[in-house]
C-alpha cells in the first residue's frame, strides 16, 4: 500500500457527514499511527443541497457513486447508503472487483449479501471491513474475530437495538404505554420518525444476530429464521407485572449452537432485575460471549448514533492502514461450511403467561386444566382481579415447557369465551 | 513472514503450560485463520521434572532460555516467566534483538520496562505483544489500539485485580473478616499463598493502570505513583455499614487526563450498590473507557487464570501470523511524550470517613470541629453506639473536600485521646 491513500465516502446522512469531519479531523492522528496519509477523493449523495450539519466540499461531489470508481483512483470506499440491495449492494460490489477495499455499517446489506461479498473481497485481496454494522461503538467483531480468535465460542448474545431498548426502558419508568413512549422515541431521535418497523419488529436485531451467528462459529450466513419477535405488543401492564416479580423486560438476540445445530432467535425476554443484562438501561446495547477457554466476556457501549458509528469505521480504516488484511469473517470463505438449523419446536424454556379472563368461578381451572393436558407445569400463579370491568388478569410463570405445546395450548383457548384476548407469552432467560 | 512459524515457550507455569496445551490443539485452527503452520520448537523453564498438568516434550526442553536463542530459529518467542527484571527482561530483550516476535501476560516487565522494549521492538521491526498483562480475558489493549483507535480517551479506570475484587465481594456475602476471607481465597487459589501481598497492596493493579494509560493517552509510561493503596486495612465493619448506606467496597484503578495532567491511582472505593460497578463481583475483572466519539465502553470478563490469559496471548500470537506488525503502544516510541504528573493535592473528593471513639459527650463536637476548621463539610452522619464497651463508631460522608486537608485533618486526632485509633479513610467514586 501507498503511503497516500484515497477515500471516497458514499452516502452522506446522519452517519456519512458526521464521518466525513472525523475523517479531516484526525488526518494527523492515523498518519501517526499508521504512517499512511489519507486524502478524501470523492464524495456522493442522492442531494448535493440538503441542509447538512457539518460543509461539503462541492468540487469532489458525485451525484452518482458509480462514477466516482470510474473517474477516480480510490483505496478505501465508505458505503453508508445503508440499503440491503440496489445502489448499496452494486456500489459495493463494483468496488471490491475494481480492488478497492469496502468500509461498510450496512448491517441489512451483510446480513443478506456478507457471503457473497466476502468471498468477492477474497477472490480480489482487498479487505470488507463492517464492524459498525453490529452495536456501534462496542467493538464486538473485532473482539470475536481478533481478541477471543482461537476460543471456542457456543453462545453470544445480548441487546442490540438500543430503540427497543430506550422503549422498555422508558415504559417502565415513565409507566407510559408502548405508543406514547414511541411518540416520544421518535422526538428524541432514538426511533425512525417515519418507518420504525424495522427496529421494533425485531428484523434489524435479527441482521446482526446473523452477522454474530457466522463469526461466531465460522458459518455461513443463515437464511432461515428460527424465531423473530419485536416488542410491538408488549404492554404496560407486562413491564409493571415484570416489575413486581422481580423481572424486567428486555429484546434479546440469542444465537447458539446446540448439538452442533444454529439457533437464532430474536425475542421478548423476562430477565431478571438483579442480573447484568436486566440492568441495561436506555439506548445502551450490551453483549455477552460464552467462550472457552476465556469464559464470559462482557461487551457494553452505545450501540448506535453517528459518534459511535464512525468510532467503529474509523476502527476499520486504521485496520486497513496497517496493512491488517483479513478474511472478512474471519477464515476463508470455502471453509466456512452452512449449519444445520436447529427445530424450534424442540424448545424447552420458562415461560411468563398473562391471560385476560372473565373474572367468574371455573376460569382458572379451564386454564390451568389445558395447561396440564400439555405438560405445562405452573411454578407461579397471580391472579389480579379488576372488579370494576369484572376482569382479571392471570399471570402464570412455568416450569420449563416446550415452545411449540406451549403455543398450541394458548391457540386452544381461542374459542373459550371466557378469554377475552390472546394470552400474552414472553419467555424468560 | 514464511508459512513455517516456529515458537518456543519460556516459563512452563500454570500458564505457560496451559498455553502450551493450548497451541498444540489449535494448529489447525490457527492454519485456517492465519495461513501458517505454527511449530513448537522450544521450551524452557527452571525444573524439567517439576510436577505439570501436561506432558512436555522433553527433547526440546532448554534449561537455560537463551541458549534456545543460540540453538534454534525461532520465530515467535512466549515469555511467561513472570520477572519484572533478570531472566525475563534478558530473554526479551535478546528475542527482540535477534528479530524475534515477543508476546507475554508479564505487567511487571511492561510497565517497569514497557519504553525501552518498545523501542527496541520498533528498531528491529518484530511485534512486542502484552495484551495478557492486563484483564486477562477482556481484550482491552487491542480495544484501545484498534477498535477504539481513533477516539479521544479521557479517563479509563475499573476492578483490575481478581484476588481484591473476590475477597472484597465475599467479605460482604459471608461476614467475615479480612483475614479469614484472605485464608479462603489462598485455598482456592485465587490469591497467592505464599505472598499476596503485591495484590493486596494495590501495586498490581498499579502496573496494570500505567500501561493502560500509555496505550490511551500515548504517552510514555509513568514512573510516579500518584496514589496506591491496597485491600488490606479494609475491615469487615466498613463492608457492613457500606452494605447499609447503599454502597459497595470495591479495589479502582482510575487513570485520567485532568487538564493535560496525568492522575494515576489505585485505591478502595465507595461505588453505588446499582451503578454497573458496584455489581461485579468474585474474581471478575471490568474496565470502563470514557472517550470521544464512542461514548462510554464497558468490557467485563475473567481478569485471570490460565484460561483467560491463554485466549490473551492466543490473540496475540494470530495478530502478530496476520502480519500486522504494529507499534507496541499503538504510536511510534519516539512520538510518545512524557507526561506531567497531576498534583495529588489539588485532588478533591467525598469521602467516607470512620471514627471509633469513646461514647461520651463533646466527642462528637469535636470531630466535626476539626473537620470544619479545614473546610470539610459533612453531607451525612451517622452514630452507631457499642453500649457493652462505651464507644462509638462515628462515620461520615463529606462534600466534595480536598485530599490533602482530609489527611491533615485525620492526623490530627492523633493526640486526641477519644479516637481510639487512627480514623479510616475511604474514596466515594
């Protein structure tokens, strides 16, 4: 490599501007430390005018990134475009064929493209670097990639959507409803003001699981999707019932191998208030890696927002810089090998069960009645009357119980009258 | 680098015979990730026939490490001797004079002597590699150097020593005293049984906050000692009225930048029994890095043991086969600047302070007296009386309030015949 290096930076929202000033800003800090002078070539965007927090430098902008690998020598390309496909996968693309290494947040982008990709990184020996892509500032694949390399690693998870998480958090504090605390996400700027789906129905958690899942145990990327669930219908009174047993809940992605076979999962989760990962609060995300020899390791950091991000592709600059050239997960991509999915239906866990009922004689005894049919066996029953609407909710806490019996059973009560909605499950940790 | 590496191990330990173990079941797994064939050509330690949880292979057994150096290529050489000076400084400073990468979980050496072997590693371009000197487990140098690198830290500080942290925690589970938990810890092996007096004392984590601070503010490493102390006149008496006023005891080390001014210390703290610092317990270690952009980082694991250190140096050993030749401490030596030493004086704290006294009137007054006349202001007291033996403990939580004027304070009641012993002193974090 160069001592002078050219970058060209693709997308300039919230992430690429805030980048682009870190970039001018500490020029002087990567050549001290890499020896390697960077230069910003090219710029791109959809907008040459939108209003932007820091300036652009006009003369190097390009409406469409395409041409800036045609018109330009760049080293190192940014992409904070951000989409799973389009511009995004063909800018990328296009610039690992031309050799230019590819700095990338994009975690719907490697979720669904990463093996493809980075076997394309391979084929042409520049690097794909996306450790932004996973809990911003929380260097988390460099972590599992370098710092834990040669452990054996059977389970990673934790927090990672600090929206959902600020959500759950707040509900219980403020002892406000899902929508109001959403409202008030969305003003703060800790949730999309337009489209939030995609971070509370669990899908962008559900990327980054993937992304932990490959690098974790040296796998292909996974395609199905073992078990997906957001924190849309989670309500107050669940967070307040959490509350009162000693119980928070929080959205966790989980992947683990069990008999050799992948499960990923994205959930709900009742965890305990005095545990560590019941303790983070706010938009914090927070990782924990069960590995061997090293044992437990504790990762925690704000997982998103422009400073955290560009501290994690600024990571991967410098990586670059020193000449750290590296299979983008790891080990060469033939050698990573497709997992066998494990069957969720073989699931046994702990379950939190809230069923509105008609507050009459026989109701617990229907319940409690199917439940035994099943083999779901009740640790713990509350039964919290609400005599003005003549209602009452009954929680019940299980033994382990197996997911699949424990969902056909909930569906059974469907054509019970005295159920008055679809019992609420949330599993616990 | 050719694809053949040869390694020798120096000091056969608990740990350099777990890492040993370690080496020779991962070949192939360090092949996968690195493309080199790692081959163990030499081993060294005081006694070939001392008692070992594995077999070694006796025909590359060197009693006398250097001579692996004049018999042998080696190419990686492991130093886990221990030594802060003589034998292992020697080997060191040998590898890396004849071209031979050096990796080692020894802080005594790197902080005492951490400068000039990295200069002397930059000189013959070989890596020098100490990611096991501190935190064990937790890869918090490489965080630092790498996923962090471009942040501008402003103070790191956490639990860097296993041996208080378990002994502290257990004081408070079990009611005991000190010295019985200390007998406890010695059986389980987690304090030394012959001489723990370097953990107790503080000076451990010492070691381990200079190279913390070199590696976060690029400076040089300091030769100061700001403020240490240790564990071992912490009675069980504080842990219980701390239990009460809803604190914890916990061992800190804490380095910051305080106007361009380096404040290094290791000392007991008062940390808030729900602040995450407060829940780490046993023999867990947990580093905090406060920098700019990222936001505040968390990383927790195993601080010890062969385990953890071996994943530690394992980590080193891939960096240094992915031929990413760095500088020790992140900049060249010659760029890292001696910093000033932040004047201990200035310092200004609450803090939790104990006085046994005689249970009789006018005591009281005349500690709060003194304490006013030196502009320490209470902001809490409480009186516990011990009716059988007419004393009082006295505890009080001051204001922020100057270091140097509490100390003077405390002298003060030398003479004072009803303070029965000298006063204890502990931080508020």
């Amino acid at each position: 490599m160069n001592k002078k290096i050219n970058i060209a930076v693709v997308g300039l929202g919230q992430i690429g501007i805030y980048l682009l000033n870190e970039l001018s800003k500490k020029k002087r800090d990567i050549e001290l430390k890499t020896g390697k002078k960077i230069n910003i070539v090219a710029i791109s965007a959809k907008n040459i005018n939108k209003k932007r927090k820091f300036k652009i430098n006009k003369k190097i902008f390009y409406k469409n990134p395409i041409n800036i690998i045609k018109k330009c020598k760049v080293d190192i390309l940014f992409e904070a475009i951000g989409l799973s496909d389009g511009i995004s996968k063909k800018i990328v693309e296009i610039s690992l064929k031309n050799k230019i290494h590819v700095i990338t947040p994009n975690k719907a982008l490697i979720a669904k493209h990463g093996d493809y990709l980075s076997s394309l990184a391979e084929k042409n020996k520049v690097n794909l670097e996306f450790e932004a892509s996973v809990a911003g500032g929380i260097p988390i694949l460099r972590t599992i990639k370098e710092g834990l390399a040669t452990n054996k690693i059977n389970k990673v998870y934790g927090i990672l959507n600090g929206t959902c998480n600020y959500i759950l958090s707040e509900m219980e504090k403020s002892r406000e409803t899902f929508l109001n605390v959403l409202r008030k996400a969305q003003k703060l700027g800790y949730a999309e003001p337009s489209n939030p789906k995609l971070d509370l129905n669990g899908y962008d958690a559900f990327a980054k699981i993937r992304i932990l899942s490959s690098l974790s145990f040296n796998k292909k990327i996974s395609k199905s999707k073992c078990l997906m669930e957001g924190i849309e219908n989670i309500e107050f009174k669940d967070v307040d019932i959490a509350n009162q047993l000693n119980y928070r809940i929080k959205l966790l992605g989980i992947t683990e191998l069990i008999n050799n076979k992948l499960f990923e999962r994205v959930h709900p989760c009742m965890v305990k208030k005095d545990s560590y990962i019941g303790n983070v609060s706010g938009v914090m995300n927070a990782i924990i890696v069960n590995g061997h020899p090293v044992g437990e390791s504790i990762l925690q950091g704000e997982g998103a927002g422009p400073g955290a991000t560009s501290s994690a592709l600024m990571s991967d600059l410098l990586s670059i810089l020193r000449g750290n050239i590296k299979y983008p997960f790891g080990i060469p991509s033939k050698k990573r090998k497709i997992t066998k999915i494990y069957n969720v239906s073989n699931y046994f866990n702990s379950l939190y069960l809230r069923f509105e009922v008609r507050d009459k004689p026989g109701v617990l005894s229907q319940i409690t009645k199917s439940l035994a049919q099943k083999n779901i066996s009740v640790e713990r029953l509350i039964q919290i009357p609400d005599h003005k609407s003549k209602t009452a909710s009954i929680v019940i806490i299980t033994h382990k119980s197996n997911e699949n019996d424990a969902q056909n059973c909930l569906k059974s009560f469907k054509s019970n009258k005295n159920v008055l909605k679809r019992p609420t499950l949330i599993r616990l940790l």
